[in-house]
C-alpha cells in the first residue's frame, strides 16, 4: 500500500505549531490506485470525521458512488456500475484503518530521528500524531463510526455523492458484460468509472463476426424481402443508440404467436435492462414501473382490444415525460415497440402520438416447422445476435434506414 518517500524530498507541516514551520520527510502512499501522502492523512486526521470521508472520498472516487435519488451505493465493476448489495463500500472503510496504522509507525519513526537531533518540539509532535492516530485507527474498527463516515462521504462537494442524472448520459455507447461498444464504429473499450454506464447487456461482446446459422435462418424466413429484412435490422440497430430527443415507434404486425414470443424473448437476453416491458397488465404506474427511464434503449408492449386505449395513454405519458414533463433532459427518451396483430385502426391511433413510426408485418410460412429448440439454438447465438444489431445501428447511422422506407405518420 505505501511507497517511500525519497528521503531528500521534504515537506513543511504547520499544522500544529501555526507560528512554526516543521520539517518531515513527505510518505506517498499508493490506495486503490490514488496516490495520497501524509499531508492527506494528517489533514484527515485534524478534521475528525469530516476528514476521513474526505479522504475515503478521494481514495475511492472511481470506485462507489451513492446515488441521491434512489439512495443506493454503486461500486464499479469494469465496464459498468452495479448496486453494492453487499455494502462493500462499508467494508471498503476499513483501508483507512490501515493507512492511519501505518502513517503512526511513520510518526515514531520521524519522532526517533528528531530525538537524534535534538529536535524535540519536532519529537512532540511525531509523539502526539502516533498517539491520535491509533486512536482514529481504533475508532475505525466501530461499525458505527465507519456507518457515519459512509453518510458523510456521499454528501457536499468532491463527495461520492451523485444525483442520479449523471447514469448513462452517452447514447452511443452500448455496455456489455465485457466491454463497452462504440455504436457509430463497433469499436470496444474498456468501462470507464466516470461514463457511469449502469445500464447493460449481460452478453459477453466476441466481435461482429460471430457465426448464427439458427438466427439467420430464422431472419430468411421472416422476410421473404431482403430490402425488408434490412430495413428491420437497421431500424432496431437505431433503436439501440439512444441519442434521440424524440422517441421513435416501431410496430409489429403478427397474428403468430410463435414469432412474438421467440423474437422479444431473444431482445430481452441480448439488451438485459436496456429493454423493458411496459408491464401494463401489473396495473402499477407507468413511470413508477420503470423508475427512471435513463439507459432504457426502448419499451416494448403488445396490444390487443382491452388494452389498446391504456397502451396508447402509457406511451403518450412517457414520450410527454422525457420531452417536455419532469424528466425533460434528464434521460434519453426510450423508443417504443408495439407488438399488435395486423389492424390499419390501430396504427391509426398510434399515429396520432405524432413520432416517426416504423411498420413490419411479421410472419413464417405456413410450412414452417417451428424448431421447438429454436428458443435454445439462439441463446447459443447471443453474442453473434447482439453483433447483428450493432452492425444495423452501424449500417443505420452510415446509410439511414433506406431512402425508400415507407414511414407511418399520419
């Protein structure tokens, strides 16, 4: 943890005799890859707790972050942020322990050297610093006192303390589980603490070249026109960048049931909490459900006579919410995707929401055996499905959509 100070390097410290300038050699210690010194520490040591939160603060700033709205701890894990469900951040307190225990043995040192040179002011003040510092190092070992250390780091200026506007703010970046993905150009990178990426597909990225015979297949016989199956890819590739200030719709038209469980089955494994059902049926807030829309890529729904008036309300609150209501600049609006057997009424009324809205009429030949493992054959595919996503919204943000696309909007 502690690297030696070069011994010629010096110091000058007041901080107990403000008449005079004291002499001591400057430690530089390395915590969580932060360097501090001992200036850090004795400055924490006279500002009581105010002073190791500050210090816990600036070791562990790349590290846990609490968030004000929700109030939860997060801890970075390479590439994105999780919930600290195990309060390790708590734990994490105990580093402190450490330091102070051994900048003290570095106190007892400089008060021997300053006994040798008859610099016993000097002595006085290594003597009493030891002596306050095993005392803060034992005061640490309390769970109580690290609690309150915890509370006092999350709040004020260059605290952990975050609003919890700043999560997923880069539309253009898509997490993985092991990396993050540049949409415009599919490059990969390593998660950086203060993207505050949070949002994430549990898929492992493996390049844009993965083999998905089952996949491709399944897109073969879903359109007979190539023109088509392109524009699908391309058009939930641009779902997946969520730079958009205003959402856009996409309907699916499909009486077979087959295709609306397979297909929004496979978007739920490969975008985890990118996407979201809307959840109409569970009769709880719409905005509640999601609790915040940040990082939400788009919202999907079916809709069927009962529902057809709610699903329309819902999707008109969240698009008034994310343009123009309380959460306006807060997040990137999410796209919407409606599953629907084919009705020219609805799609009528749902062009009345006045968004770009993009149609596809889903559907397998009659003869088509449906693969009872077909479900199984995909999970298989996921990194290779992901990656065919990815190259549409890279096709789309080069190419558009298609010059030819047939856009609803009535």
């Amino acid at each position: 943890m502690a690297e030696n100070g070069d011994r010629d390097n010096f110091v000058l410290l007041n901080l107990d005799d403000r008449n005079k300038a004291q002499i001591f050699p400057a430690n530089i210690y390395t915590v969580n890859g932060v360097q501090i010194t001992g200036n850090d520490i004795i400055m924490a040591l006279e500002n009581g707790q105010a002073g190791d939160a500050k210090l816990f603060s600036k070791i562990f700033q790349n590290t846990y972050r609490y968030d004000h709205s929700s109030r939860e701890w997060w801890v970075f894990e390479d590439p994105h942020w999780v919930k600290d469900t195990t309060r390790k951040a708590l734990t994490s307190i105990g580093i402190l322990t450490k330091i102070y225990e051994e900048e003290a043995n570095k106190q007892i040192m400089f008060e021997k050297e300053a006994l040798e040179s008859n610099h016993k002011h000097i002595a006085c003040i290594a003597n009493k610093r030891h002596a306050n510092l095993i005392i803060r190092a034992n005061e640490l070992k309390s769970l109580h006192y690290r609690e309150e250390i915890l509370k006092l780091s999350s709040s004020g200026h260059e605290s952990l303390g975050l609003t919890g506007e700043e999560w997923d703010r880069n539309p253009w970046y898509l997490s993985c589980s092991n990396c993050v993905i540049n949409l415009q150009d599919g490059n990969i990178f390593p998660g950086k603490p203060h993207d505050f990426i949070r949002t994430f597909s549990p898929v492992g990225w493996q390049g844009l070249d993965f083999n998905t015979p089952a996949w491709s297949g399944f897109i073969q016989k879903l359109f007979k026109d190539p023109d088509e199956s392109l524009r699908f890819k391309r058009t939930i590739g641009r779902l997946i960048a969520g730079f958009h200030t205003e959402n856009a719709i996409v309907v699916v038209q499909t009486d077979d049931e087959f295709v609306k469980s397979i297909l929004f089955r496979t978007f739920k494994s490969i975008f985890g909490n990118y996407v979201s059902h809307l959840g109409l049926s569970s009769k709880h807030n719409l905005l509640s459900a999601l609790c915040n829309p940040a990082g939400k890529r788009f919202i999907w729904e079916y809709i069927h006579p009962e529902n057809k008036s709610e699903v329309i309300k819902a999707v008109s609150s969240i698009i008034h919410s994310t343009t123009e209501g309380d959460l306006a600049g807060k997040c990137s609006p999410p796209h919407v995707i409606l599953i629907m057997n084919p009705c020219e009424k609805y799609l009528s009324n749902i062009a009345q929401l006045g968004r770009q809205i993009y149609s596809f009429n889903l559907a397998l030949p009659d003869n088509y055996h449906k693969d009872l493992f077909l479900a199984e054959k995909f999970q298989n595919e996921l990194p290779g499905i992901l990656a065919y996503f990815v190259k549409g919204c890279i096709d789309w943000y080069k190419h558009g959509i298609d010059p030819s696309d047939k856009m609803v909007v009535q």
